[in-house]
C-alpha cells in the first residue's frame, strides 16, 4: 500500500516525528503549508493558533507536493492547539484528495491529545 506521511508543525516538534516515522516506514513525506504562516513569537503565536482552531479559520493551503491524491493510506500529523489539531490539518481534511484514502493521525502535544483523537 503506497503510504504517506502528512504533517503540519509550527515549531519543528511534529515535524521530527513525523521525519521519524517516515524514515522508519521508507515512506514519503508531506508538509502541509499554508500560505500565511503564523509569525508571532512565545505566547502570542499559541494564542493566534489558539483562536485561529476556536473560530473555525481553515487557511488556504500551498500546492502539495507530494500529491497526496497519489497514495493509498495517509498517515496525518499535527500538534494540538486548543484542544484540538491544527486549522492546516483542518484544510487538508477539506480536501478532495483524501476521498477514498485510509487515514490514521497522530498528535504532539503537551496536553490535550485524548480529545483531540476524539475529535478526529
């Protein structure tokens, strides 16, 4: 099964696990960007994500290459921001590529992550 690793992260702790997890399954790799990143610093970028994830924001995202339309089983990453993954992750599960692909997560968080699953 052709698989996929997709990940969004803001400050490099999603992306080593899923840099690890790609390199261990000899898979491809995917960095879900948008076009406007977040640009603040310390807390002021947890709370822009924060409120981005509590009003719903989906941004719009960047041509993805890989073509995530090109594989069968998508492994999806995302830190937790309010309780929640990521408004990147949100827009890619918005796609229409991942139509008829298998999808499992995976979260980094330093709190949340039960819910998060939960909502996924």
């Amino acid at each position: 099964m052709k698989t996929l690793v997709a990940y969004y992260s803001l400050d490099g702790n999603t992306r080593r696990v899923a840099e690890a997890i790609a390199a261990a399954m000899s898979t491809d790799l995917l960095y879900i960007r948008p076009y406007k990143e977040i640009k603040a610093k310390w807390f002021w970028k947890y709370f822009l994500g924060g409120a981005q994830v509590s009003m719903g924001l989906t941004p719009k995202l960047m041509p993805m290459i890989p073509d995530p339309a090109d594989y069968e089983f998508i492994l999806l990453g995302s830190p937790v921001w309010a309780r929640s993954f990521t408004p990147p992750v949100k827009a890619f599960l918005r796609t229409d590529v991942i139509k008829g692909k298998k999808i499992a997560f995976f979260f980094s968080h330093s709190s949340g992550a039960d819910k998060t699953a939960g909502r996924a």
